[in-house]
C-alpha cells in the first residue's frame, strides 16, 4: 500500500481545500489554457483532481473534463458538483497507476504538488500513462515545489502554517539515499489533532528531462509562475510543459 492509499480526507483535505482561494484557481485555469492550447469541446485529463477546483472551471469554460482521484471524499464532491451544475465532468476513483483513465485526450495536467509521490520506477510509469492517455501533440502540464532546484538550497526541517483554524506543522527529514523527503504532518484544530506521513521524492531537472524523454514526452517549458518566468535556481515553483511525441 503506498502512503497516500489512505491520506487525503478529513482534516487533511479540509486544510487543502481552505488553502485554495478562488482567484488562485481562476489563474491557474487561464494559464491551462493557454499553454494546453485547448479547444472548446475538446478531452482533458485531471491527475490527481482533487474536489475538482480545475475540473469545474474547465467544464465551464467548455472543455470535456475527467478528472481521477484516491479520495473517494474527494472525488464525491467533485461529482455532486458537476451534477449541480449539468457540468461535463467525468470521474474516476483510484490509484493512477492502475486505474485505466482512458485515452484520446488532447491534454493533460497534473497541479497541486501531487507530481512529486513517486520513486523512479512509479514515476517513469506514472508518465508513460500519461503520454498513453494523449492523442499525437497533445500537451501536458505538471506542477511541482519538490525539484531538487527548489527544495536543496533553502532546505527547511520545520515549517508552521496557520489555514483558517487549523493550525499545520511539517516537519521534514531528507533520505540522501533515496532523494526523499519524509515527512511528518501535524493537524491541529479546536483541541483535536492528526498526524499523517508523506513522501515526497526529489529530482534534479536533468533527471526530470530524462524521465519524460523515455516516456515519449518532450519537455518544451520550464516555468518558475503563471505570467511564463522561466525556471531558475531557487524559485519555489516547477512548472513543466511537455508535448507527446507524433
């Protein structure tokens, strides 16, 4: 069982969603579609969607959307909203890795720093999965803070959050072994507190090229924001744009 079979409900996903603000999900949209360069009607792929704050907002704007999640709390509230809204959204629930999301599409993403969970092997999986679910030229966004060119020159062991009520600590120890960062997340809200794990594997951005490579993707951008800054040593942010091969 991987550690994020069972990690994304109650207090957890509360958080999350807490710390997403409209606006934010309004930015990150326009940006998908530019740099998706989409269509309106045509097939998108949401990775690991979440309650579906990026499925919505592309169903409205007129783009056929699946979005595929573990959270069965996730993927519940993402139905019974599309549902409110006669919205074209389709879902499943489930591992990426082994739930078959599909293919045709002309576009994927992959936003929210979920991009980082997985080993090398996973990850090569993870990606040819993704250029399987494309049509020839379709295009592929991934979003990420875990880069090796983000996370090693500023390493930080303990952070604290304030997200509305909640109170979030993560405490963070780096495997040099395995270019991972373990991670032990605290909760805290009104007396009661959860504590969770999480992993998170780091690659260098050579690493990152090589991966998409062998999964038939050709990375065409690197972006540090949404106005299209390129990527440099240091920013917080990895936004990746790749293309299936023809």
């Amino acid at each position: 069982m991987a550690w994020y079979d069972n990690f994304f409900n109650g207090l957890v996903q509360e958080a999350w969603n807490a710390a997403q603000t409209d606006e934010q999900t309004e930015l990150e949209c326009d940006f998908l579609n530019d740099v998706l360069e989409l269509q309106p009607g045509q097939r998108v792929l949401d990775v690991f969607c979440g309650h579906g704050r990026h499925a919505l907002e592309l169903a409205r704007m007129g783009y056929a959307v699946t979005g595929i999640d573990i959270s069965a709390e996730s993927i519940e509230a993402l139905r019974k909203a599309a549902k409110a809204e006669k919205l074209a959204v389709e879902t499943h629930l489930g591992d990426f890795l082994t739930v078959p999301p599909g293919d045709g599409f002309q576009a994927a993403y992959c936003l929210g720093n979920s991009f980082s969970f997985f080993p090398h092997d996973q990850m090569l999986a993870f990606l040819r999965k993704i250029a399987e679910s494309l049509v020839p030229g379709g295009r592929f966004v991934a979003d990420t803070a875990m880069v090796a060119e983000s996370v090693l020159p500023d390493f930080q062991e303990r952070n604290w959050m304030q997200i509305g009520d909640i109170t979030f600590l993560m405490e963070n120890e780096y495997d040099i072994h395995e270019s991972c960062i373990n991670a032990q997340l605290t909760y805290l809200r009104d007396g009661q507190t959860l504590q969770r794990m999480a992993k998170h594997y780091v690659y260098t951005m050579a690493e990152l090229q090589r991966l998409f490579t062998q999964a038939g993707l050709i990375l065409t951008d690197r972006y540090s924001s949404l106005d299209g800054s390129d990527f440099l040593l240091g920013d917080e942010r990895l936004l990746l744009i790749a293309q299936k091969t023809e």
